[in-house]
C-alpha cells in the first residue's frame, strides 16, 4: 500500500476490505525483481540447497517448493488470495473445480464410508459422487428437500461429510470446508479451468469420525496428520497425499489469470447481481415466462433465507422456464444474439443452456426432477453487459422462438 493510505497503527492491526484483499493477498513486489504483478514461476521443480535442505522438504519437517504438483510460488499467491476473501486457514488449488470436489471426497472418505450431498447439485458433481465414488466403496444419500432435519435423518454412523451448494443450480436453493471451481466467477472471463479448496480451520482433526488423520503416515516417517500438524492437519494431507497421488495440479499461468480475475471480483458481482436483478423481474413480469427461479425475488420459496445468508443479491445464475416447453425453450436458446450459449457460468459474458438436453443429460428422469431440471428449462449467467441489452436480447429471442413454433 502506499504511504499515503497508511494509518499510524502498526500494520497488523489492520483488517483490510474485501476489495483490498481482493488486489493484495497473497501478492507482494517481486524480491529480486521489484516486479509489482504476479510473476508467473512456470517451472515444474525447484532446485534444493543441499541434500539435507531435500531431505527435509520431503520429509514434511521444512516449507519449500519442490515439484510444481504439490506447490507452486504462483499457485500458492492465488491460494493465499481466495482464502484470504472467504475467512480461511489456507487453500489448495486445483486443475479444475470438480479435480477440488474430488480431492476433497477422496481425503475424507474411503471405501465403505457414506456421503451426504444434496440432490439439487451440477450434473458433473452428481455423478462423480453417484458413479465414480460408489465405484471406489463410497455411498452416497442424495437428499431431495431443502429442510435441514433431512440431512441430518440420512447421517449414519459412517458418514463423513455433508455436501451441497450454496446456491444451488438450476434450481436456486440456498462449512467448514468451502470448495469452488475457479473456472467461474473467480477467474470471470471464461478462460480459464481451475478449482480450489479452503478451510475454514475450526474442526477439530482429532475426530475418531476419521482416524486416518491420528493414524502414523508411513510415507513421511510416521508422523501423523493431527498431530504433526494440528489446525492444518486437513490441508496439510490434502495437499502432500491427494494432490501428490490423484495429481489435479493447477498450472502456475493457469493460476495468475486466475489471480488476476480475483482482483476485480468485487466490482464484477456487483454488476453480475444488478443485472440479474433487472433480468429476473424482467423475466418475472412478462407473460411468456412460466415461472422464474432467482431468490432475490419475493415470489421464491426461499427469498428471506437469500437475504439472510446472501443480503447482496443471490448471484447471476438462475434458471426460468419458458411457455411451451421444451420446444420453445430450444427455440429461444437458438435466437438468442449477444447471449452465448455454451456450458458455463461466471462469465463476463451472459450465457444461456438448456440443462436438461446438456449440463445434466446424464442423469437420470428422476435425479432430473430431484434437481428441479424441467424440459422447458433454461439456465442463464447474467454477464456485465448494459442490462438493457442483455433484456432486449432475451425479447426478441423469445418473439423468435414463438413465431417458430
């Protein structure tokens, strides 16, 4: 900061805004090059001061970068940032955000444990917990409802987490461990594939719920998760066990885009809600529109619950349904000009999908009613554009597509 802008408190003192944070975290000027921006450090292994200085750094008993796979001085300054935004001990970044999800399942849960998630999550999610993990040994109860008395009646003496989406999608139903895929707001341009996991450092790891974290790790001479490491005992063994064994790792240019999205997070959500806000009501108010599902709207189930948890605004993604199903709804994603449509959220751009033909085509009839997944559905990310144009698109799409029927 400059010295303008500080206080005569000492500097520790200080709790920076969010958008300070979202700017500085995890970045200073470069030591050696007095560079202000993020260096990008694309180097897959970094060189050891001697051989005991090696055998330290693999042995867990010294910090120090060693193969781009476990660390990274770019990805940990992207690292640093995110979880310094969400209130957390620290973040380990990976190659995508369903690489996090994963990781995050595998550290917690093994053959012959349970999973809680709810049913209102991403297709992709849906079916790594419902296909690929029943395929290790680990089950999973999808609950339907959004009461919290559920969750907790599916909870059995072998369950190890619970998971679902703080506002979930398409539906727009609204932890100790928070995961996000980067490729989306963070990164905020659509160019980027990244996810990343952040801790909030208050469980106790000494939990006989999971022994493999008091357990001795023969890999690393014995020590143990919990008590080598005490509150960083979980991202500590996600990054040297699963990001070393499963090997999602973030690319470090991957990583400063990333970095470079995170600064204008703030700014970006506040014209993604804004505009959002005037398309739903937009969407709401006219009649070729069966119904709009975006809490920031009274008439949502959910909307004191939004303003509770979420009082700026529920986000820009949100789904409505079109009269005439699903005909119609192809047919307007079809006419749509300055919306694009492709599968992804977050984007500065506004995009539109139709779900169930696409993002979740791989579920089954009944996981697509549990998911809210209608055929007239249509997803869309409300982009930064003037909001009067995103809603002029949207007019003349819908004029489009029931001319066409």
């Amino acid at each position: 900061m400059a010295d303008s802008a500080r206080s005569d408190r000492p500097q520790s003192d200080r709790r920076y805004g969010f958008r300070t944070r979202a700017i500085h975290a995890g970045n200073i000027p470069d030591a050696v090059s007095g560079a202000r921006a993020l260096p990008i450090y694309q180097s897959s292994a970094f060189v050891f001061d001697d051989t005991a200085d090696a055998a330290a750094r693999f042995a867990l008993q010294k910090y120090g970068n060693i193969y781009s796979r476990l660390a990274n001085p770019t990805v940990a300054s992207f690292e640093e940032r995110v979880a310094s935004l969400e209130g957390g001990l620290g973040a380990v970044a990976t190659a995508s955000g369903l690489g996090a999800e994963f990781i995050t399942f595998a550290a917690l849960a093994g053959a012959g444990d349970h999973i809680v998630a709810a049913s209102q999550l991403y297709g992709g999610t849906v079916t790594q917990l419902d296909v690929t993990l029943r395929r290790f040994g680990v089950d999973t109860t999808f609950v339907a409802g959004t009461d919290p008395a559920d969750y907790a009646a599916a909870i059995r003496e072998n369950t190890k987490l619970v998971f679902a989406e703080t506002v979930a999608h398409p539906s727009g139903e609204i932890a100790d461990i928070v995961v996000h895929s980067a490729t989306k707001f963070l990164g905020g341009h659509g160019t980027t594939l990244g996810g990343v996991v952040i801790e909030s450092g208050r469980f106790d790891w000494h939990n006989p719920r999971f022994p493999l974290f008091s357990e001795p790790v023969h890999t690393y001479g014995n020590l143990q998760w919990n008590g080598n490491f005490g509150e960083y005992a979980f991202l500590t063994r996600l990054r040297a066990e699963q990001l070393r064994d499963i090997g999602p790792a973030l690319d470090p240019f991957a990583a400063f885009l990333l970095a470079q999205g995170v600064e204008t997070l703030p700014l970006r959500m506040r014209a993604h809600i804004a505009g959002a806000r005037a398309v739903a009501e937009w969407l709401e108010a006219d009649p070729r529109i069966e119904h709009v599902y975006w809490a920031g709207l009274e008439s949502h189930p959910h909307h004191e619950r939004a303003k509770k948890y979420l009082p700026e605004g529920p986000g820009s993604v949100f789904s409505f349904v079109v009269k005439g199903g699903r005909e119609v709804g192809q047919g307007f994603i079809e006419s749509v000009d300055l919306a694009s449509h492709l599968a992804n959220i977050g984007d500065a751009k506004t995009l539109v999908i139709h779900p169930a033909s696409t993002t979740h085509a791989q579920l089954t009839e009944q996981q697509l009613h549990d998911a809210g997944v209608l055929p007239g559905l249509v997803r869309i990310s409300v982009g930064i554009e003037d909001p009067d144009d995103i809603i002029y698109d949207l007019d003349q799409a819908l004029t489009r597509a029931l001319e066409g029927k």
